[in-house]
C-alpha cells in the first residue's frame, strides 16, 4: 500500500458562500433542538454589528454548532470543520458552507480561505479548542489565534455555551435533557481595537473570554440530571484514583465511579458533583480532579520520565472524506520527544508518524471511536489523519494522560526555549 493510491481531500478548494435555498434549511434542523433545551442567548454586541466578523466558539457538543447557526441566522457564514465531519457528506457540507481542517496542523490554506470569507462579507465561524472539552472547561487555544484575528482585521465576537458538557458529554454522549442552556455572544474587539492591539494582547483577551466551567454553571443554577447513567464514561476523564494513586484501573457503572485497585467508590449527583461512598471526597468537583491529573503527568514531564513505553496499536488513515483505510499494526510510543507511530501494511510495507513535541501544542482524542477498536489518538500532517488504536487487552493506557502529557511537553518546551533566550 503506497500512499500515492489515495486521492487527497481538496484542502485548497475556496469556501463555498452557503447556498442561498440552504440558508432556511440549516436554521430548520438547528432550531428544535436549541427549542427543546431552552437555550438562552445573551447578545452583548453592538446593534450596528453585521458581517464580516471573526466568531469564536467554545465546543463541548454538537449542540454548538445549532446554537451558532440560530445566533447569527439569517447571515452566511463558513465554519471550520474537522476532516472527519465530511465522511460521506462533503459535497453537502461545503455547499453550506464548512471549510476542512485537520486538526492541530499549521495550515496555511486555512488562512487564506478565511480571508476569502472575510472578503466575501460573510461570518467566519471557528472553534478554536479544536475538540470536545474533556470535562467542560476550557481546552488549549492556540497561540496563533491573535495574529490571525489581526490578519483578519474584522470585528472578533465570542459565543460561550454554557449546558452543553452537562447535557451530552463527550464521555458519555447520551442527551440528558438539560434544560435551560446559555450561550454569550459578545463582541470583544471592534476592526479599530484589532489594530491597537498586539497579538499577545489579542491572545490574552480571547483566553480571558473563553474562561467557563460547565459544572459549576450547572451547580450554581440548581440544574439537576437524572439520567441513571450520568456517570458511565467518566472514569475515560478521571482515569487515575486520588485514593490509592493507581493509573488505569477506574471504572464507571450507573452513577458510581470506581477504582477497581483499591476499591473506593464515588456517587455522581444530580447536580454533577463526586462524593465518596465512604471516607473522604477527594475532589467533588470533576474538573479539579482531572487538573489534578495533569499535575502528576507535569511531575513525570519535569522529571524526564514521562512514557507510555511501547504500545501495540493498529491504525486507520483518513486520506480523504470518502472512508477509513486500515494501514496496518503496529507499535506507539509518546515520550519526552513526543509520538512516533509504526505499522507495517499487509504487503509489508513500513508506514510511520512522528509528531515532535514542538509541533504538536495538543492532541485530539476519541473515546470508543465509532464503536471499532476503542481510545484513539488521531494525529495529523497536512495530508493524511491517523486514528491509532492502542490494544486495550495487550497494554494498559490512556488517552487522556496522553493529551495531557502533549500539552505538558509543549509548554516544558516553551519554558525551556524562552529560558534560553533570558
């Protein structure tokens, strides 16, 4: 198998101006749903405000996107949007609008298709964590986001949903019915602010923006969830028990999260809190559990002793929107020195993947991908997106601790390089 056999997706095709008997129709299949969750959009923007504008949007569900498209109906926009969201729909998808990205590349086609939507007078619609949040909070933005918005020279708004981690999170997609959502648009630069503006400072107003914890909006407004299965999944997030330490061995059932090496249990509430069966409640709040997390993994990345050693893997390819290609088996391993990926084709044929720990600020991650194989890291070039599969019945791991420990040895480096420069 050669990679020349595949042809690869279009990346420099110019974004499609959403069809004008498509417009209806996308607030058609947006509005139910946004209806059914009661969302409430706060408007905190300037009443002349009209396109071309740049939309920041935070991502925690699909739900995001109904939201963003009622938000700003009746304009056109063009939404950025991962490979995998055009499989088998991606004439329909670019006639709406979408532009292709793969994601955690440096794309410079990117760039220029949201210049021509800008140009075009027309939204551009970007989420720039570039993933579901794991526990919904904010993810990693990248630094490059504030040279881009200067780029651009629009108006920069914001729209932050609030609800939508809680109603169908990504360990555990089920609709739990939430009801009301939020969702903040606000603008935070006019085209004049852009202009005084550094890009650091750009940066530092977007982080500021994008600060939001789903758990304590949903414990602060009293929002209950019964769903009898609103803890299950869980334990892909919070994959390391505060009680006994050990990596690997929780489990989730029901509304219980459980070490199944030390045997402590927690109850997941209604209200979205942990508390512990018996003993003390370690963490009751979910996202401080998982940034207790990444504090250990920080340990094991200044120490130099972060690895994963070698995990057997199989890999998918996704050249194109068209279908997954399964290349073959394999060994992973992500280190000190990042990822590197090998598998061996079914002609024999040596394939590898190396993603260095400066190019790679975080990393996308799937729990149960689709139903096949399990976990998955997808790791990207320009061209290509592999989905690698560690073996869950030959190698104890996790993915999480990988995307953490991705973003850790990013900002090591930085603090090294900057270091060396003082």
């Amino acid at each position: 198998m050669k990679d020349q056999d595949f042809v690869r997706f279009d990346m420099q095709a110019p974004p499609v101006r959403t069809k004008w008997y498509l417009r209806p129709l996308t607030y058609i299949l947006s509005a139910p749903d946004v209806k059914k969750h009661g969302c409430i959009i706060k408007k905190n923007i300037p009443a002349d405000l009209k396109p071309p504008f740049v939309m920041l949007c935070n991502h925690n569900a699909f739900m995001d996107f109904k939201v963003a498209t009622k938000t700003i109906y009746p304009w056109r926009a063009n939404y950025v949007v991962a490979i995998d969201g055009f499989i088998g729909r991606e004439k329909l998808l670019r006639d709406v609008g979408c532009i292709c990205k793969r994601k955690f590349t440096n794309d410079i086609s990117l760039v220029k298709q949201l210049t021509r939507t800008i140009k075009n007078g027309d939204v551009a619609i970007i989420y720039p964590e570039a993933r579901y949040s794991l526990c919904g909070t904010t993810a990693v933005l990248p630094e490059s986001l504030g040279k881009l918005c200067k780029l651009l020279g629009v108006p920069v708004v914001t729209l932050i949903c609030h609800g939508h981690h809680v109603n169908s999170p990504f360990w555990n997609l089920h609709d739990r019915g939430v009801n009301p959502t939020e969702a903040e648009f606000t603008q935070i630069f006019s085209a004049e602010d852009l202009k005084k503006a550094s890009p650091d400072e750009i940066n530092d107003k977007i982080r500021e923006s994008f600060v939001y914890d789903d758990f304590a909006w949903q414990k602060e407004r009293g929002i209950r969830t019964t769903y009898e299965g609103r803890a299950e999944g869980l334990h892909k997030v919070l994959y390391q028990c505060p009680a006994c330490k050990k990596e690997y061995k929780m489990s989730s059932k029901g509304t219980v999260l459980k070490c199944d090496a030390c045997g402590k249990q927690w109850n997941m509430t209604e209200l979205g809190e942990l508390e512990a069966v018996s003993g003390e409640t370690e963490f009751s709040h979910i996202p401080d559990w998982y940034e207790w997390e990444r504090e250990n993994v920080r340990r094991e990345v200044e120490e130099g002793t972060y690895s994963t050693g070698e995990l057997p893997v199989r890999v998918d390819s996704l050249p194109n929107a068209k279908r997954y290609i399964p290349i073959g088996t394999g060994m992973m391993v992500h280190d000190m020195d990042g990822f590197k990926v090998r598998v061996t084709d079914k002609d024999g044929d040596l394939h590898e993947m190396v993603k260095t720990v400066p190019s790679l600020y975080s990393c996308h991650i799937e729990y149960e991908y689709l139903g096949k194989y399990g976990d998955c890291v997808d790791l990207n070039t320009l061209t290509d997106t592999w989905y690698t599969y560690p073996d869950p019945e030959k190698c104890e791991f996790s993915v999480t601790k990988m995307a953490l420990a991705t973003e850790e040895l990013y900002f090591a480096k930085k603090r090294e390089q900057k270091s060396s420069k003082s």
